[in-house]
C-alpha cells in the first residue's frame, strides 16, 4: 500500500510538472506573439505610408488610369482596421476584417505598380522609383514578421490544444494572418 501511494505521489507530481512546463511554453509563445504582433503592425503601417507616398508622387496626368482617391480611401480604410488590434489582445474578428481590408488594399495597389512598370518615364520618375524600392522592402518586411507571427500563434494554438489547458475556450488565442505580400 505503502508502495502504491508512492507510486501515485510521482506520477501527480509528473503530471504537474507537464502542467506547469506547457502553461510556461504557453506564456513564452503568448509574450513572443505578442511582441510579434506589435512588430507586424508597425511594418504595415510603414508599407501603408509608402503606398500613400506612391499615389502622392504620380503625376496628375496618369490619374486617368489610377484612382487616386480610392487608393487613399481603400488604404485608410485598411490603417483604421489596423489601428483597433490591440496587440495585447488580438480579437480574431478584427484581424479577419484587417485582412480583408488589407487585401483589398495589395490588389488596388498592385495593379497600380503593373500600371506604373509599363508606363517608361513614370518609370524612370526618381521619386516613384524610391517609392517602389521601398514598396519592395516593406513586403519583405511584412511577410518576414506575418510569418514569425504565424509561427508563434499556431506553436501558441497547437501547446494549448494538446493540453488540459486547451479544453477551455480563451479569449487570447492568436488568429493567423493570412496576406500576401
């Protein structure tokens, strides 16, 4: 008996000692998507500016075959969607409708940058060229930081559903962001 209770003494301790290591993990993952998060969002802030700083640089004679104001409305819109994730407490509905938002955005912005390689000396525009090679950063930037977020949050999501810890629905899970670059 005396065996027995022992026995059952070492595997409670066990099993506190997984518990205690998975609530640590998951602590660790929440603090780093946390930070993440943070990060991403100022990256995609400053890819927000570089496409307002683009429109602002083409000259009002392309305006025919770019929509200035809907490039502006589109890329406020989709700072605004931004602006109200907390990054402390990321609520998956506000990222989705970030996404959507910021989607929106890279096509509208795309098809202006297709629009601006094929004209030769808007091209050539010093000003519109600094405006694309930064472009070309911040996407670089964007999808390095959405993709160490991801990482953490489905590390973060994946502790949490192997887990006891797992089995109670939070309210601070991650949501993965899901943009192109």
């Amino acid at each position: 008996m005396q065996y027995l209770c022992i026995l059952f003494a070492l595997v409670a301790l066990w099993l506190l000692g997984i518990r205690y290591h998975r609530a640590q993990r998951l602590r660790e993952l929440s603090h780093r998507s946390i930070a993440e998060f943070g990060e991403l969002k100022q990256q995609l802030t400053n890819r927000h500016v570089i496409v307002t700083h683009l429109a602002d640089s083409i000259p009002k004679s392309f305006d025919p075959k770019f929509e200035r104001q809907k490039l502006r409305e589109i890329s406020q819109t989709a700072e605004d969607s931004l602006s109200s994730i907390d990054p402390r407490k990321p609520s998956p509905d506000q990222i989705r409708e970030f996404v959507c938002r910021e989607r929106e955005l890279l096509g509208v912005t795309r098809e202006l940058v297709k629009s601006i390689k094929t004209e030769n000396d808007l091209n050539r525009a010093h000003l519109v060229t600094s405006c694309l090679e930064g472009l070309d950063r911040a996407n670089a930037q964007v999808g390095d930081h959405t993709s160490i977020y991801n990482t953490s949050a489905l590390a973060y999501q994946n502790i949490k559903r192997a887990s006891l810890l797992g089995q109670r629905k939070h309210k601070d899970e991650f949501t993965i962001v899901d943009i192109e670059a």
